[in-house]
C-alpha cells in the first residue's frame, strides 16, 4: 500500500535542533558496523558536549561574578563516562545512594566533591559520605539525629552538612523541610557542635521556571544569615537540578502542540499536551543559570547574584538534563514493518523501556532520523511510521506517534533518536524478555572516522 504523501501534509512533525557533530556520526557508517556487531540497540556518547556545557555554567557564575560549584546530577545517566569528564574536570557529583557513590568514587571524583541527596538515605549511605568527607543534603529530622549519632561514634567524626527546605510553593513535596524543621534542625546542629560542618541550606524545585529558582535561592540567603548568628558555617546554598534543555525549536513546537491530535497516533492513543516534556525551552541550560543570577528576588532590592556577593554565599547546583544536552542519541535497528490503514508500524530490536518517557505517561517526540547504511535518509516523501518494541506487550511503543519519516524505511535501517543522554537512556531500561541491556558506545573523536570505545560503567 502506498503511504506516500508531499511533505506539506498536516501529520505533525517535531524535528531536533540542528546538530552537525550527531549528523556526521549518522552519516559516517559507524552505526550500521556497531547495530551489526552488537546485535541490538545501543546509545552513543558524545562527552565534548558535557564538557561544553560544564563549561558554559562555570562562565555563567564567572560572569555573574558568584563563586560557585556545578555538581553533576547523576542520576540523568548511568554511564561511566560522565564521572571520568567531572573527575578531569574537578566538578562535583550528586548522588543519590550507595551505588551511585561507589560509582562516583570509583571513578576518580573525590569525596569532598561529592554531594549525597535523595530522601531517608540509609546508614551504610550515610556512613560512607561521612568516611569519604562528602556533603549530604538533609532530607529530614530524623535523617540529621543519624548522621550526628554516626559522626559521634565512627571514625570520621565530622558531618558535612546542607538542609534541605521544602519549597513553600510546593507544600505537598515529599522532600525537605518546613521551616518549624529548619529551626529544629539549626538547634540540633549547634547542639551537635564539632559533630557537624553545617554548611548550608539546599533545594530543588520542580519545574524548569527560573523566577521560583531565583525566590528560594534568596529565602535561602537569609537562613544562611541567621544560622551564622548561632555560630554555624552556613556559607553556601544549593539550588538542585531543573535547568531546562531546548530540544526543538520554538515555531515548531508550537505548531506541534496545536496540531497534535488523536488520530495522528497509533490506536488513537490520547496525549496530553501539559503531560510533555517542554521540548522547546526559551531560556536553557547555562542561560537559565544566568537569568536565575541576574533576577532580584521576589520583594528584593538587588539581584540574586549581588545578594550572594554581599553576603559571601556561595552558590551550588545540581543539574543532570542540562549537563548531558546534545551528549548522546540512541540507536535501534528495523526488524520488522506492516502496513496499516495509512501508516506503518516499525517494530525495532529493543523496547520502549530504552527510551523513558513513555514510563511517565508521555513521549519522547524529538523526530527520529531514518538511517541507511550510506546515512540519513533525504527523501523528500512523508511515510507516517509508528515505533513498536520487541516485546509481547501491546502497550510497549517506543513512538506512538505516526512519524512522518522522509522515506519509506526498509528492514536494517536504523531509527536514531536525538538527545537522549538526559535520563531517556537509561532510567527506566530493563532486561525483560532477556533482552541484554543496550551498550554504550563512547565517540572520543568524531574527525573523519569516528573513533568509539565501550564505556567504562563497572556495574550494571
Ligand atoms: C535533588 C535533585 N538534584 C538535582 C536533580 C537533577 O535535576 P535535572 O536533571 O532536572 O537538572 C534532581 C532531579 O530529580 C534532584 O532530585
């Protein structure tokens, strides 16, 4: 059945930011060697793209003239890699439990630049962060009376510490304090003596706005001030993750979200567009720092940035997204094609579980690129083609959407997903079905022949 239409139809479209560095790896032979030899889907890795953007927020405080420390939310994206870049480059990691520690640690980043948040973390979590001198964001009351008992009675018998404020404009998150436990907590602290380096307040908000960002970062100021009068260190703030990524650009995401409907969907399946991930970003990245910097705080006189000079605070942050924007893709390979009424279903060589969003009742909609084994595909056709897992589940698509691929794909081709380094990788995978875990493949260079490499990640 022809499913050929001129490119002007209405099936919507969303493409990624041009990026020349992927486009060459697409174009380069590269992938098609690599799908062969590992049979299955992989992930490729660009970590000059992390080391630019690890860059371009250490030029954003530079700029703003504000000490500050970027620490690497590592959650966003197990690999190996991106511990080895932070080591290099003496940039912090956040973590969130022993495994991540352990992977941190074992990597080359040190300790003392190593900050443990997450919720009711365990003794052997904590323990360890005492041992190796790192930062821990304290989630609770009970979590802090721990962490003083395991610094009276082990070895190491100081505890460097944030607490973490539960956001006022978000009551209902389960994380942080409210500010009757912030008092509590500062008492303890003091109580605690030489048991505790209280060094400050933490938190992270949801969302991607920078205004709230800047509000609490301020709030956070002015309890850092009043725990230096009881005599507490209280010299630096943390403001979590949530700096955007810009993805597509703004004409056609827009036009996508007017557009998108029912029908333009495998089975009809029902997308809310507040359920997306913003993938048009106005304000992104280091650019979001820059503007959480440059804001005054709600009720302020002056902007964050020249709040935290006259107080001598210093700023941390934790951004995972940001960090790997533009860092990796993800490769499956077609198995398998049918017809239906109009469009085609590609049944690709991994599940949906290697592209996360579909776990957040969402989708990952950036266009794949159709990938032969001379590089992309350039037709100039319109070959509305959903994206199936290799799984029995029905409810396993990779892309429910009809995506408008400019030719018609054949078996072998590969379907690449742009920017997926940030938490679509690898959050949700699982090896159902026995299915092995998609590799990930480093490109160390991209000159005229990409030179790749496993990455070093010691545990799966
Ligand atoms: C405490 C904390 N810090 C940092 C992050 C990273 O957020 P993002 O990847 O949006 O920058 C998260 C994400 O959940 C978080 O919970």
């Amino acid at each position: 059945m022809a499913v050929t239409a001129p490119r002007t139809t209405n099936v919507p479209t969303l493409p990624a930011h041009p990026d020349p560095d992927t486009d060459r790896v697409l174009d380069s032979g590269l992938l098609h060697e690599l799908s062969y030899a590992f049979g299955g889907p992989f992930h490729f890795l660009l970590p000059h793209r992390f080391d630019a953007n690890l860059a371009a927020f250490r030029t954003a405080l530079g700029d703003a003239g504000v000490e500050g420390l970027v620490y690497y939310a590592k959650k966003a994206n197990k690999a190996a890699i991106w511990m080895e870049r932070c080591a290099v480059h003496q940039a912090g990691v956040d973590v969130a439990g022993v495994g991540e520690l352990r992977e941190a640690l074992g990597h080359g980043v040190r300790g003392e630049n190593i900050v443990v948040t997450g919720p009711a973390k365990s003794d052997e979590l904590l323990r360890l962060a005492l041992l190796q001198g790192c930062l821990v964001a304290v989630d609770a009351l009970d979590e802090l009376d721990m962490l003083i008992t395991l610094a009276l009675t082990g070895a190491v018998r100081q505890a460097r510490l944030l607490l973490r404020r539960l956001p006022p404009t978000q009551p209902h998150s389960r994380f942080g304090m409210n500010t009757g436990e912030l008092e509590t907590a500062l008492d303890r602290c003091v109580r605690a003596g030489d048991a505790v380096r209280m060094e400050g307040f933490s938190f992270h908000l949801s969302g991607y706005a920078t205004q709230p960002r800047t509000d609490l970062a301020a709030e956070l100021v002015e309890w850092c001030l009043k725990a230096r009068v009881v005599g507490l260190q209280a010299d630096r703030i943390s403001i979590g993750g949530g700096f955007a990524v810009d993805y597509s650009p703004a004409d056609q995401w827009y036009t996508f979200l007017a557009k998108q409907h029912p029908e333009h969907y495998h089975a009809h399946k029902t997308f809310h567009s507040g359920d997306f991930y913003p993938y048009h970003s106005p304000v992104a990245g280091a650019d979001a720092l820059r503007t959480i910097l440059a804001s005054v705080p709600e009720g302020g006189q002056t902007s964050l940035a020249e709040r935290l000079q006259e107080t001598g605070t210093l700023l941390l942050m934790e951004p995972g997204r940001a960090l790997l924007a533009g860092a990796g893709s993800t490769v499956f390979s077609i198995q398998g094609l049918k017809e239906r009424d109009g469009y085609r279903i590609a049944t690709v060589d991994g599940t949906s579980l290697s592209l996360s969003e579909q776990w957040f009742n969402s989708e990952y909609l950036p266009d794949p690129e159709l990938v032969t084994p001379t590089g992309r595909s350039r037709g100039t056709g319109i070959h509305p083609t959903c994206v199936g897992g290799a799984s029995c589940l029905e409810s396993d698509m990779v892309t429910w959407r009809k995506i408008p691929l400019p030719a018609r794909p054949r078996v072998g081709d590969l379907l690449v997903y742009p920017n997926t380094a940030g938490y679509q990788m690898d959050s949700n995978e699982s090896p159902f079905h026995d299915l092995p875990l998609p590799p990930k493949v480093v490109l160390d260079r991209l000159d005229d022949r990409p030179r790749w490499r496993l990455d070093r990640r010691t545990a799966y």
